[in-house]
C-alpha cells in the first residue's frame, strides 16, 4: 500500500511565497511603463481626394476634410501606429500604407467619427496602396507588393507578396494590371488574372528612378525624380513604349497627378517636386509634354492629388496646401494646414506648451483633459529647433534667424517683440536670470544679455572645441554638449569674461543633449547612449555611469529618480538613475516620428517631440498586474 505524505501548512505558505516572490519580481519592467495619453500634428507625405472628400495623412494621423472653404480644418481624425505614407479611397474606406507599420483600414461612413476597422503588418515598407474590387495591392519598398484581400475590411489576408527588382514605390491599375513605380527597378507591370496572385509580365526599363505612376485612358504618367515626367503609351500593355519626356527646371519629381477632363482625356499632369515646389506639365499632346508652369510650395512637396479644379499638396514639413487650379498656368493658394509638423523641442508655462516647429516657427497649445489644443502660431525667419519659457517670454533658437523673443503673456497671441543675430546656426539654449545662454555650433556658446526682452544684447562668445549643441547652468558655469568633443565647462562667473575652464569631458559618442543634477550631468552621447559624468570639480569632469543603447541619443530629462532619453528612430528610453553610477533600463516607448526633444508637462507628463511624428504626451504609469487567488488548505 502506497503511502502518501501531506504536506505540512508551513510547507504550503513556503510555496506559495516563492510563487508571489516570482510574479513579484519581475525585471525593471515592475518600476512602471511609459504610455503615450496624447498626439497631435505631423508632417504630410501623402493626400488623396475622392467626390467630396480629402484625405491627408498628418503625421501618425489620418485626417479627412471637406472642399476648401473658408475654414479648411479637419471633418474627423484618427491617430494610427504609424506615419501615413500612401492613401487609397474606396467607398466608404481610406486605405492607408503606414511605412514599417504596414496597412490601416478606416471607416469614413462616418465623417466625424473615423474608425480603424482593420490592419495587417506586412514585409517591408508600406508608401503607397492601390485597390481593385476586394484586393488592396500595398508597395513594399524592397519587398516587392503585397497583395491583399480585403472583402472584409475586419479581417485584411495577404495572399501572395511578389518581389521586384528595385523599390516598390507606387502603385497604379488599369485594367488586369499593376504598374509599379520601382524606383531604380523602373516600371514592373503585374498581371492582375488571379487578383490574389499577381505575376510579373513586363517591364519598362528606360527610366532611371520611377517614383510615382498614373494611368489614364491608354497613357500611363511616371514621376521621373530629376528626369521630371515620362508618358509612356500603354497601346500594347505589356511592352509601353515612351511618347515623351518633359524635363523640370527644379526639383525632383516625386508624385504625379492628372486634371482629367470629359472621356477621360488629361490636359494636364501636375507634379510634386520636393524644393521644386508644384509643376505644371502640359500632356494635351502626350507626344509633347512640356513644363508650361510652377508654383512654390513652403517646403518639400512629397504629393499631389486633384479634386475638380482644387488641387492638394502634401508639403512636409510645412503640412498641406489647397490650390485653385482653374487657371492651370497660375495655381492660386487657397488654405494651408499645419499643426506641429516638424517638431523639434518644447517648453512648457502653466497649462500651456510652447513647441519650436522647425519653418513654422513657434506653436503655441493649450493641454487640458487630456487634449492638445492648437491656440497660436508666430512664423520666424529660419528653422526654429529650441524654446525656453521664462516669465512672460519665449526665447526661441532659430538656426538661421538667431535669437527670437515672443510675449507669451496670451498664449492665443503670440508676438515677436525682439531679436538678434547669431554668430552661428542655434541648436539651443539655457536663460537664468539676466541672460542667455545660446549654444550656436562651430560658434561655440554664446552669451547674450536679455535683462530688458524688447532690447537683448550680446555680451560675448566663448569658442568650443567642437560644436555646441545644447547648455546648463548650475552655479558659476555652463555646461555644454559639445558634439564629438563631448563635455566642455565654461566660466560664466563674470558673463563678460567668460572663459573655458579646463580640458573638459571627451566621451566616446556625439554629446547632443544634456540634463543636470548636481554634482552630475547626464549626457545624450549619441549613438553612444547616456553618459553620466561627475562635476563635483567643474576644472575635472569625470564619467562615473554610462547606459548604451540602442538608436541616436540626442535629448535627455530628469524626473525624479529616472533619465529619460530621445532617440531618433527608437522613440524614448526611461533610465533609473538613482544610483547615477549604474543607471538601468526600465522601459522604452517606440513612437512614430523622429525623437528630438523632450520636457516636463503641465502635471510632470513627459513631452515628446517628435518631428514628423509632432507632439506626443506620455506619462510613466505603474504595469498591469495580475492577481491570483491563493487558497490555504489545513490539513
């Protein structure tokens, strides 16, 4: 007979300690995770139009609007995972080709309320997505095209993914068949038999860079880059033959689209031509094309679609632009629309933000219940990187204008009230009392008096080794991230006479962004990841911690016991640094855009500027815990 032993109860509350122990001690993970709880803005890279609607892609958001009126804002809006690249519209769904973060399907049923209804992650890189029937046809970049059945929109299947030589680009059907702009692989063409399996039949090759494809009647209209337009004739759809080049004076021809007229016919090819701006071809002869006209946009036109006589521009950096195009030859300017589309760095007064956005200069944002608002934006001269709030004022660095200084006394009506020169292109700045601190790159720190704002005055200039990227202040010295000569120390004690004060710091990286705590700076080093360095002697800094990590460093806050460190391409980093000389890992969060500067919000949220991806807020929260009932038995 078999004899079985019972554990005893103590033995019970042994295990059941190591297992609570074992839930309860998890990685640096348990210290909390950083969760975005806000996004707004982004720069446009792509736009489609259909009937009455425009669809624009802002940053990570899709956004649909109505024809230009006299207020040319968003009907709806939705924010997506990643950052809009190509759009499709048919019916009642945009189609939306997301980069590395694949296919989005929206519902726009509903205009003012958008509703992500599918997705799917596929190989490669999503640009562009053309639709036929139930299948979507995604370009992939290097991956070739995807095909894709979406006869529920709920529920996206790839059916097949058809590699190609070069990069899929764009995308464009006629027929039973896909012309792909391939980039330096030309124009593919798919046969489009089997919708769920396409198959290369044919090609064009005599076309250096095929950016972007559009087919009307017997035509197909490539997007050459340098090479501007080539219309191809597709009498014989398998083997097009060229009918006629037509070169650009500037710029470098991304995106085509057609003004389309009775029977189909096209007069006229519009292209978007990066710093080219908008160009007018003229294709009523497709056998002689030629540029007949332009129009200048703000920044880099990426895409251009046409609805009726109004045409759209995706500009960037500079957002989007309605043109009235009923006189082909001189495109008149309608509406613009940009919110933080290249933002660069924020700063924050009461339940204000304040965000330095690139050519757009400083917006200004009101953040209650968990919304961004857009109150005001004040233009500069340049590209505006860095802003700092003190009192009623906004000191903004502006790479080309120098020295900016706006009344932010109403937020909803920003004023430049003066301005000064730099030695050099601005990257950042610190003020503290009566003056600021202006890390102007080759320049060095420069050292402008602002104890009257309307009047500022430079005071000196103190030439670093390398380029100075950013500044603090703590005591009788600045501090500055000094690129590749990493760490450098200046004697502000006397502003006039100041002076570099020892050898400095050299890390290993590319000093980009700098924090401080005393008696520690803590460095965004560059690919080299955080630096932590002692300044308890100011004439002899030395590194006590270091973090690598992944990505390009380039800014760094503290709160409270952690680091938080953006890096372009990898989102941001939070570091515990309560023991400076062995800072940890704790989380990341990945987020569309270009990481590039960070600050505390109104509540201590982290701001997180974002270029292309505008502004996200996000706020370091406990992790979801599970909790499981424990049952004692006495036996």
């Amino acid at each position: 007979m078999e004899t079985r032993v019972r554990p005893s109860f103590a033995v019970h509350v042994f295990v059941i300690v190591l297992l609570i122990t074992a839930f309860a001690a998890p990685a640096a993970s348990a210290q909390g995770v950083l969760r975005p709880l806000a996004q707004l803005g982004g720069a446009s890279y792509a736009v489609a139009a259909a009937d009455e609607w425009v669809c624009l892609g802002v940053g990570p958001n899709l956004a649909l609007f109505s024809a230009p009126d006299t207020n040319w804002t968003p009907v709806g809006s939705i924010p997506l995972t990643g950052i809009v690249r190509g759009l499709a519209i048919a019916g009642d769904y945009v189609y939306v080709a997301a980069g590395p973060q694949g296919l989005h399907i929206v519902s726009v049923a509903d205009p003012t309320e958008l509703l992500e209804v599918g997705s799917l992650s596929i190989s490669g890189t999503a640009t562009a997505v053309a639709v036929l029937n139930e299948y979507a046809y995604v370009a992939a970049g290097a991956h070739g095209v995807a095909a894709i059945q979406v006869s529920d929109p709920t529920a996206p299947v790839i059916t097949a993914q058809v590699p190609l030589d070069g990069e899929a680009l764009s995308i464009a059907i006629s027929g039973s068949y896909a012309y792909v702009a391939a980039g330096r692989g030309a124009v593919r063409i798919l046969s489009l038999a089997d919708p769920a399996h396409p198959t290369e039949v044919g090609a064009y090759l005599q076309v250096y860079d095929a950016f972007d494809i559009a087919i009307a009647g017997a035509y197909a209209y490539v997007a050459a880059g340098e090479d501007g337009l080539k219309v191809l004739s597709l009498d014989n759809p398998l083997q097009p033959v060229l009918a006629s080049s037509a070169y650009i004076e500037q710029g470098v021809a991304l995106a085509v689209a057609l003004r389309r007229g009775p029977g189909n016919s096209v007069s006229y090819a519009y292209l978007a031509a990066q710093e080219g701006g908008l160009r007018v071809i003229s294709v009523s002869d497709p056998y002689a094309a030629e540029e007949i006209g332009s129009y200048p946009t703000s920044a880099s036109a990426m895409d251009v679609a046409i609805q009726g006589h109004w045409l759209y521009v995706a500009d960037g950096a500079e957002g989007a632009h309605a043109l009235d195009i009923q006189d082909p030859l001189s495109p008149a300017s309608l509406h613009s629309y940009a919110v933080l589309s290249d933002a660069w760095a924020a700063a924050v007064s009461g339940n204000h933000i304040f965000v330095a956005n690139g050519a757009l200069g400083l917006q200004s944002l009101s953040y209650q219940g968990g919304q961004l608002t857009l109150l005001d934006t004040l233009d500069t001269p340049g590209s505006a990187v860095h802003v700092v709030v003190s009192g009623s004022y906004a000191y903004v660095a502006d790479r080309q204008g120098g020295l900016r200084v706006i009344s932010v006394a109403d937020p909803a009506q920003l004023q430049e009230i003066a301005s000064l020169p730099s030695p050099g292109p601005v990257r950042g700045l610190a003020v503290r009392g009566n003056y600021a601190y202006m890390a102007a790159e080759e320049a060095g720190l420069w050292i402008v008096n602002v104890q009257n704002p309307m009047a500022p005055l430079r005071v000196t200039i103190v030439d670093t080794p390398d380029r100075a990227r950013k500044v603090a202040l703590w005591g009788d010295h600045a501090y500055v991230a000094d690129g590749e000569s990493g760490l450098q120390v200046v004697s502000v004690a006397e502003p006039g006479s100041s002076y570099l004060v020892g050898e400095g710091f050299d890390t290993i990286g590319d000093a980009s962004g700098i924090a401080l705590r005393a008696p520690y700076v803590y460095l965004a080093d560059g690919d080299a990841g955080l630096a932590v360095i002692s300044i308890a002697n100011p004439e002899f800094p030395g590194i006590v911690g270091s973090l690598p990590l992944p990505g390009r460093t380039v800014d760094v806050l503290l709160h409270e016991n952690n680091a938080y460190l953006a890096a372009e391409g990898a989102g941001v980093y939070v570091a515990s640094v309560s023991t400076p000389e062995l800072p940890s890992l704790l989380t990341s969060l990945a987020i569309p855009g270009f990481s590039s500067g960070l600050a505390l919000g109104p509540t201590h949220e982290i701001l997180i500027a974002a270029r292309d991806g505008g502004l996200v807020v996000a706020k370091m929260q406990p992790p979801h815990r599970m909790y499981l009932p424990v049952v004692l038995k006495r036996s």
